[in-house]
C-alpha cells in the first residue's frame, strides 16, 4: 500500500470520535492519511479537542488519494459553506474514489450533489434533507451504494470502516 493516500475532512464543531477513529484506523491499515480542511491550521472538536489540517482542501489534488472520509459532528454544515470542498468531494465521488461518511457527514453529499437515488443513511435528524435530496434513507446503521459508503453515529463505526477498508484493499 505503497503511497497509498486516504483524505479526512476536518472543520470546527467535528464529532472528535468520527475525526480520531477513522484517522488511526487507515493509519493502521498502512495508509498515508492527510488531514484537509478550507485552510491548513487549528480546529476544535465538539468535545473540545484540538486537531490540526495539514493540507488545505483544493479539487484539484483528488488524483492523489483513493479515498475519503467525511466526519459528522456539526463540521459537516460548515464543509457545505466551502465551495472548494464540496467540488473535491463531488470529483471524488465522479472519478470512482471511495468516499464514506458518517453522522451528519451527508449533508455535505447533499451539497455536491452526488446522491439523488442512492441508498443513503445518516443521523436521524437529516433523514428529510437526505430524502429531499433524491436518496432512498435506509436508516441502517451502514448503507453502500457503489463507491459511497454512509453510516448514521458512532456506533456504527467498527461496522463502517471494517467494510470501507475492505473496500480499499480490493481497490489496491
């Protein structure tokens, strides 16, 4: 998994458990995991941690990663406000790469419009705005649908990234 790349969206208000969880679990599937975000510094969690981005987020570096993870938490409703990463998650989504998200993360596939008929979960107080948006909400606590994979809160996390890392590998 040579120079293999997983990108992780961070914004203030991320739930810190959805950031911290898939952060190290790809590391320990031996990826490369950037951080990006609308600008390379310091975000604060829900919970009050502290984490930082090491990239900022621009469309046009989607060619070096094969996947990414949008966490939920309040962050998700501040990624839709940056046009620069609504478009890098709408490409890559387009160019086939893994793109999972968890909690309120699918309001920002809302934004990029990528899942009018598509089985979508998410948190249960977004299940009208993922209906709205043309997808079938499934409410189960893990939903694919090709190369999107949703899940609704943390506790469906195990279950989430042991099927999105699955899915990586077989990609490799």
């Amino acid at each position: 998994m040579d120079g293999k790349k997983v990108a992780i969206l961070l914004e203030d208000f991320v739930e810190d458990v959805e950031f911290i969880y898939p952060f190290y679990r790809f590391k320990e599937e031996g990826y490369i995991v950037d951080v990006l975000a609308p600008r390379v510094g310091e975000f604060t969690g829900k919970k009050g941690l502290i984490f930082h981005s090491s990239h900022r987020v621009e469309p046009d570096t989607v060619n070096q990663y094969i996947a990414l993870f949008i966490p939920g938490g309040y962050a998700p409703d501040r990624f839709r406000r940056d046009k620069e990463t609504i478009e890098f998650i709408r490409r890559m989504y387009e160019e086939g790469k893994i793109v999972g998200a968890i909690c309120h993360g699918p309001w920002a596939l809302i934004s990029a419009g990528i899942i009018k008929g598509k089985r979508v979960t998410g948190f249960f107080s977004i299940k009208d705005d993922i209906q709205n948006a043309g997808a079938i909400y499934t409410g189960k606590p893990v939903e694919v649908d090709g190369n999107l994979i949703t899940a609704t809160d943390p506790k469906a996390m195990p279950e989430m990234l042991k099927i999105m890392t699955a899915m990586l590998r077989e990609k490799a």
